[in-house]
C-alpha cells in the first residue's frame, strides 16, 4: 500500500512539471512579424512598435533589441500583422502651402543677374524633381484653385450684369417717352439706378477679370503638372477600395486609377 502511494505522488508531481514546462514554452513562443508593403512594392519584415496618426515605428526582425525605425504612413500601402490582420491605406496626401510665394526656397547666389532663372522655369525642375504621390497632390491643389477662380469669374460677371440691367431698367422707368423725369421722385430713383449701373459694370469687370485671370494661371500649372505625370507615364489619380461580396463571403481591394 506504501508503494502504490508513493509512485501517484510521483506521478502527480511528474504531471505538474509537464504543465509548467508547457505554460513556460508557450510563454517563449516568438511573435510573429509584421509585413509592411510600401507603395513602390518594397516589403518590409519587421516587429511593429506603435501605430500613430502619422508614422509607424518598427524594429528590425533580426534585431529586436536595436534601434527604433519608422516610415511615414503616407509612404505605405499596407500592413498586415502577425495575427493576421490586414490594413490598407489610402494614397491621399497633402500639399499644405506648396509653392508657397511667401516662403521661396533658398538658391545659391548667381553671378550674373542674366542667368537668374525664371519663376516658370523654377516650377518646372521642382516637379521633374518631385515624387509621382507629390505632383498627383500638387496637380489636385492648383486644379481646385484653378476652378475657384473660374466660379469666382463666372459668378461675378453674372452678379455685375444682373445688377446693371436692374439699374438700366430704373432709369427707362423713371423717364417718359420724351427722356425727361416724371416727378422729383423718378429723378432721385434713376440716380440711384445709375448708380447701380456703373456698380454693377464695375463689380462685374473686376471679379470677372480677377477670377478669369486666377482660374488661367492655376489651370495652366495643373496643364503642366499633368504633363509631368503623362511623360512618366503615371496615372493622376488612384485610390484604393476595400469590397465585400455577402454571396460567397469573400474580401477584395480595388485600384482605381486616372490617367
């Protein structure tokens, strides 16, 4: 009886360090890397360190215990983490004041004022220098300016034109068949109308003009950009969707692209 008592004990002993060394070889499992694909196809296996609004930062997968690296999540097309997970982000990015007339870029001194090189020519060798993601960016940015001053061109002509017309119609109004006023009245009503007159020629001249020559210069930087991105063959616009098909329970991205 001694004998069977003393082998349970063995085996219950035996039993708790078969669970410990279990929970301890569980505990030592390595963790799985992160796949970052970035928007050139580069992939990068890494150990990610923490996910901002901006940046991911990452340590390398042979050395987990080195120094800290991060990426820009504007350069990046996904990630796919190690349990499985998968996040895509979208190319969209910001042009905040680029080209900025206030803020002109430093150049080397020339010594001869005959070389200086113009403002257009400037323009040109910075987007040659640009990536494809900043001219789709910069190209969106002037085309927008370029249709805001096309509207503010077309809405203040229209404005000075209505307003005109209004005035015209006062002044007809406030006289008889024989040009003169009716009353003191209609002198002081076609005054005003030929106020109105003269406002809204002005108004519309001016808007008109500003708006007109606005939308031209910014459309004809959009012209260009758009001609920096069809030479490299690349397209002007492109986002990435996600789509879910409920039929058969499957999950696809979709690439949209505008040459």
């Amino acid at each position: 009886m001694k004998i069977t008592m003393s082998w349970k004990k063995i085996g219950s002993v035996f039993f708790l360090f078969l669970l410990l060394a279990v929970h301890f070889a569980q505990s030592q499992t390595p963790r799985k890397p992160d796949l970052i694909t970035l928007r050139d196809a580069t992939k990068l296996e890494v150990l990610i360190q923490e996910v901002d609004d901006n940046i991911v930062k990452y340590k390398k997968l042979n050395d987990p215990d080195g120094p800290l690296f991060s990426v820009r999540k504007t350069e990046i097309a996904s990630i796919k983490y190690g349990n499985g997970d998968v996040e895509t982000f979208e190319a969209v990015l910001e042009v905040p004041g680029y080209y900025s007339p206030a803020t002109p870029k430093a150049s080397t001194p020339i010594a001869s004022s005959s070389k200086t090189i113009s403002p257009k020519a400037r323009f040109q060798e910075e987007l040659r220098a640009a990536t494809p993601d900043r001219l789709r960016a910069i190209y969106k940015y002037y085309k927008a300016k370029s249709k805001g001053g096309m509207i503010m061109g077309i809405a203040g002509t229209s404005a000075g034109v209505i307003i005109a017309a209004i005035g015209t119609g006062i002044v007809v109004s406030a006289t008889d068949a024989n040009g003169n006023y009716k009353s003191y009245q209609d002198e002081k009503r076609a005054m005003r109308g030929g106020w109105m007159m003269i406002g809204g020629f002005a108004g519309g001249v001016t808007f008109g003009t500003v708006g007109f020559v606005k939308g031209g210069k910014n459309g004809s930087k959009a012209t260009r950009v758009r001609r920096e991105l069809t030479r490299r063959n690349e397209p002007i616009t492109l986002s990435l969707s996600p789509r879910f098909d409920p039929s058969n329970r499957s999950g696809h991205l979709a690439l949209r692209m505008q040459f």
